[in-house]
C-alpha cells in the first residue's frame, strides 16, 4: 500500500541527505510522530548524530533538513521537509498524488496482502480438554490463535492451524466416571449441548463426589490407565463420548470464526513412540537424569540450567507428566523428530476449508504436516514455564532450534464481581479468577445468546418489515463482533476482566462500532447517481484534513498487520480498524458526498469512501469480524 511507498521514499531521501552531508554510516530509520502537527513521519537521525559529531541536534535536523528538502525534489509522494529544533526532521505527504495513488490502488485490489510464499509457520490454539464447552477464557485463545492465523497468511505465509485434543488427562478420566461409576446420563437432555451437559452438569457433580467420596478417585486412576493402554470397552466408550464432546466445541469455535488444518490427538502422540525416542536420546546425552533419593527419587527429571531447579518428566510409576508430552510435540512441529502419522479427512462440515485428523492406522490423505521452520504456540501465561522447558530441550537437540519455537502467551480471562454475582457467586473481590471445577465461569454460548438477544431487539427496533432470517443474521453477525472484538483490542500481556454488561454495549471502541462503520460506507455507495472514480485532477479537490486523514489511514494497513506479525499481537489490528472507523465517520460528518454539487469532487469522494470500507473489512476479516452491508 502507498504509506510504505512513502515511508520507503523518506528513508531513501534521508539516507542520500547523510552521505551527502559526510555521514556515510548514519543508521536511518522513521517513526509516526505523536501528533498530525509534525508532519506523517519523523527521524530522530540528527539526535544520534549528534552525540558523535559534537554538533547541536537543532543545528544537524536543520542541515539535515535543508538536504532532504532538495532530494526530495525528485520523489513522488514526499510534499514536504521541516527540521525541529529539537533534534527531529519531519516529513509531510504530497496530498493530491498520494491521494490518488492510494485510492486507486485500493480501487484496483492492492490491499497490502503479499503474494509471495513465505515461510511455513504452525499456529496452535484453541486446545480445550474436551470435558466441556469453551468458557470466555478459552475463547481468548482461540481469538487470538485464530486472528494470527490470518495475519500470518495475509503477510505471506503459508500457515497450519493445528488444534490439539487432550483425549487421554484426568478431565476426560472424570467424564467418564460421571457416566460409568455415578450412572449419570451419557446423553445430553433435550435442548442442552453435549460439552455444556458435560461440563456444566457431569463434571462439575464428579469433582463435589471426589471431595465427599475419596474411593471414586481409584475409578479415577482405573480410567486413566485404560484409557492410555487405548484397548477394551473403557478405551473405546471414550473415544465415543470425546468424539461427542469435540463435536460440540468445533460448532461453538466455527460460529466464532475459528477454522483449524489439523487435529492433533494427545492419545495417538502417547502411542506414536516419540516420547520414547526422544527420551533415549535425552538418556544419551545426559539432559536426563534418574534421582534416587530426595523427593524426586524413582523418577526421571531435567534440571533447569537457569535456577537449578529439577522438573520431573517421568514419575516413579513410569508414567510421563504433560511436559514430557508436550516435548514431541514440540520438536513434531518444527521436523527435529520423523512424521508417524498419517492424515485423514475428519469434516467436511468445516467452513471455507477441510480439517483434516492425525492417525496412526495409515491415513488416506494425500496431505502432510509438521516440519514448520516456526511453531507458534498459543498458550496462557501460567505455562510460560513448562514453554521454557521445552524450548532448551529443544534446543539439545538441535542447535537454535529454541528460536524456531515461540510461545505467545496471554494473560487469563477474570470475570468482574458484577458477572459472577449475576452466575449465583458471591464475591468480596472486584474480579474472581475462573475455575472449571468450581463451576465458576460463563460459557461462550452463554454469551453468544445474551449478545444476540440484544442485537436482534435493537436491529428489528431500526428494521421493522425485514424478515426474521435477515435479522438473525444481523444479530448473530454483532454478536461474534461484539464478543471477538471485546478479547483482541486488550494487550494480550493484560489480564482481561470480562464483564457481561460491558460485553454488550453497541457504541465506542467495539465490534458492532466497526460493522456500522461499514454498513454505513456502503449506504453511502449504495444511494447514489455518481461512480466511485478518481482522477488526479479529482484527487487535487480532496483539500479538507478529514478527507487526507482519512487516506493516510487506510493506507497503513500493512503496516500495521506487519507490527501485528512482528510482535504476535492482532491487537495491532483493532487499534488500525477503530482508528480507521472513527477517521472516516468524522469525514462523513464533516464532508458531504453524494450532496457535493460538483460532480467529480462527488465521484471522488465516492471512491474514498468505496476504498476505505474496502480497507475496513480487510481488517475485520483479519480479526475474524464479521462483515455486514446493511444492519
């Protein structure tokens, strides 16, 4: 898109401005000053430089500046140069021609995407134990996973989603034992969700009986093994019931958005062999020791270089910890260790795209998977330390292998003392963590439903003859905005405390704000007797602030996606997609359109709007926004 044109020109114009002026060797780079009053970039190039050649940043940004002014001459985008007395050169943008260039081009399809194939990256998230439906905490995940995955593609990269399905931890052992040692139900009541019956009712009954009932943890224990062995009738059920369970989840992440390559099974990693290869090899090279005595005597641990502390990965009963899981895993993803899977078709129901299923009986798929030159694993913050772990044995296996591995973290999802009251807990707190066995914590389709409900009064209120199924899916569209966009526009570094009523506002800097913001260009467009088109001697007519604002703005989406990619972090992208929204909504009150007189400032206004809608649901597509032309 043009902003990187320019930027680019600005780089090279202050590049020849040094070696021209006798400093060869002077490091140039740009940066967006704090305001529109210093121009639309600024260098701190003549500060640096000052500190080595004994002169006044003022004076150097006024030499440098004064060169810069004359090559600049010879550029297409720059409009202007002006040195500040306090060490800084800012740069303008040349209205008219940038105005054009970028609306045209926008107009022609140039939305920043690349085409060029880039590295192979593995994007993992989602990873809910299938025992229950996904509560706000997970859906933090999955939006963030799932809108990375989309910036990565949009930058280039050719990405695999991969969903990880812990069928064999102690959360399924407890389903299980609701079902064959408590004879709950195994079928969920009429009108109730399989995985919220599961969580909600099974589960949590599972965990109150442990407390009062210490022998149903021996149960407990009996399923876990079964289940690990994989053979006879426990083994078998179970499949059955997480089969019923996933199926549930996968419908309440497809209605998010969310869209996976690949299912990789916890079981089928337990039965591959990898962990016993590459537990050999961790014994040849001495990353593993056996302790006998202390604590951790029988058991096999790895010793934290860093602080010395020991982490067990296989217990004295010679059952290995998550860890030790997550280690094959890990070095699968990034090819350090052969492929034993085989691949297979396991939905066609999937939108948009096949979700394929690791199997271990010579899978028919002609597809493949792992061996990506980055892994990127989403994964709450409280795991940083098991992350670390696996990193440096990664790296004993191979050299830098560490840095292929990248664990984006996040801080957990809290609920606010009002939303845990209105969920029947008492609180003294301002906020409560989330705790799954403790029931404490509201589920995605919880949400979903109360989100929807209010759209839909609000859009029936505004569209009283449409039919029911145009404002269903108006409503259910503001629903996953309000929710998606709710988890994203946070730093994913902060914790988040969600708060249900918050959750459902319809103004300010949210989801449904931005469909509005669309649906309203594209009334815009849609009544009208005028052409979104633009000519240069049009382009020259846009002389308002709002209107090259606006340009400015929607031309920067790369850019952002770009510091979106770098950092991991889409909240780069709502911050992009509310600034562009409020941009143009201040062009649409302050600039008429289709009520311009002169008929090509109105074709040409037109196209400014057709161009920045256009930007807008690019960058609702890559947070997962959905996009609507009417509400």
């Amino acid at each position: 898109m043009k902003f990187l044109e320019f930027q680019a020109e600005v780089e090279e114009v202050l590049a020849d401005a040094c070696r021209a002026l006798g400093y060869k060797d002077a490091e140039v780079d740009v940066s967006l000053p704090p305001n529109d009053s210093y121009g639309d970039l600024a260098s701190a190039v003549p500060i640096r430089l000052a500190k080595e050649s004994g002169k006044k940043p003022g004076d150097l940004a006024v030499e440098i500046g004064a060169k810069a002014m004359e090559l600049a001459k010879r550029s297409k985008y720059i409009g202007g140069v002006s040195p500040h007395r306090g060490g800084f050169v800012n740069f303008g943008i040349k209205g008219p021609r940038f105005i054009h260039d970028a609306v045209e081009g926008i107009l022609a399809g140039d939305l920043g995407a690349t085409k060029e194939k880039g590295e192979l990256v593995a994007v993992e998230h989602t990873n809910v134990n299938p025992n229950k439906a996904l509560h706000i905490g997970h859906a933090r995940n999955l939006v963030l996973g799932d809108s990375l995955v989309r910036v990565l593609r949009y930058l280039g990269q050719r990405v695999q989603a991969l969903n990880y399905v812990d069928d064999s931890g102690a959360q399924v052992a407890d389903i299980i034992v609701g079902f064959k040692f408590l004879d709950l139900p195994d079928q969920a009541p009429p009108g109730s969700k399989y995985d919220v019956y599961c969580g909600d009712n099974v589960y949590t009954r599972v965990t109150r009986e442990y407390q009062t009932n210490p022998s149903l943890k021996e149960k407990q224990s009996l399923v876990l093994k079964e289940i690990e062995k994989g053979e006879g009738e426990i083994a078998e059920y179970t499949r059955g019931i997480v089969r019923n369970i996933l199926a549930a989840q996968l419908a309440t992440c497809w209605r998010l958005g969310a869209t996976y390559d690949l299912l990789n099974w916890e079981s089928q990693l337990v039965h591959s062999g990898m962990w016993e290869k590459i537990f050999e090899s961790l014994k040849k090279i001495g990353y593993v020791r056996f302790q006998t005595e202390g604590e951790n005597k029988g058991c096999w641990v790895i010793p934290d270089p860093d602080t010395g502390e020991e982490k067990v990965v296989v217990r004295s009963d010679g059952t290995a910890v998550y860890v030790a899981k997550d280690i094959p895993y890990a070095a699968w993803k990034i090819g350090l260790i052969g492929d034993p899977f085989g691949y297979e078709v396991y939905s066609e129901e999937q939108p948009g795209r096949e979700l394929y299923s690791t199997t271990l009986s010579g899978g028919k798929a002609k597809v493949h998977f792992g061996g990506a030159e980055l892994a990127v694993s989403v994964i709450d913050t409280r795991q940083s330390y098991l992350q670390k772990i696996v990193s440096k044995v990664l790296d004993r296996f191979r050299e830098g292998a560490s840095r292929r591995y990248m664990h984006r973290s996040y801080e957990v999802v809290a609920l606010s003392k009002k939303t845990a009251s209105q969920l029947g807990f008492g609180i003294d707190r301002e906020f409560v963590h989330m705790s799954g066995r403790k029931g404490l914590y509201v589920n995605v389709d919880t949400v979903l439903e109360r989100l929807k409900d209010k759209a839909k009064a609000e859009t029936r209120k505004r569209n009283i003859s449409e039919a029911e199924e145009w404002v269903e899916g108006v409503a259910e569209a503001v629903a996953v905005a309000a929710l998606r966009y709710e988890l994203l526009k946070q730093d994913p570094d902060k914790m988040i405390v969600f708060d249900m009523d918050d959750a459902l506002q319809f103004q300010g800097d949210t989801g449904p704000y931005l469909i509005y913001t669309y649906a309203r260009a594209r009334r815009i467009l849609g009544k009208t007797e005028g052409s979104p088109r633009i000519s240069l001697e049009a382009a020259a007519k846009l002389a308002k602030p709002q209107e090259a604002k606006l340009a400015k703005k929607m031309s920067t989406l790369d850019l952002a996606a770009e510091t979106a990619g770098e950092f991991l972090s889409p909240r780069e992208i709502a911050k992009f997609a509310h600034e562009l929204a409020m941009a143009f909504n201040d062009f649409y009150e302050s600039v008429p359109v289709n009520q311009e007189p002169d008929p090509d400032t109105r074709d040409a206004r037109l196209a400014l709007v057709d161009a920045a809608s256009r930007v807008l649901a690019e960058a609702m597509n890559l947070m997962g926004v959905p996009v609507k032309d009417r509400i």
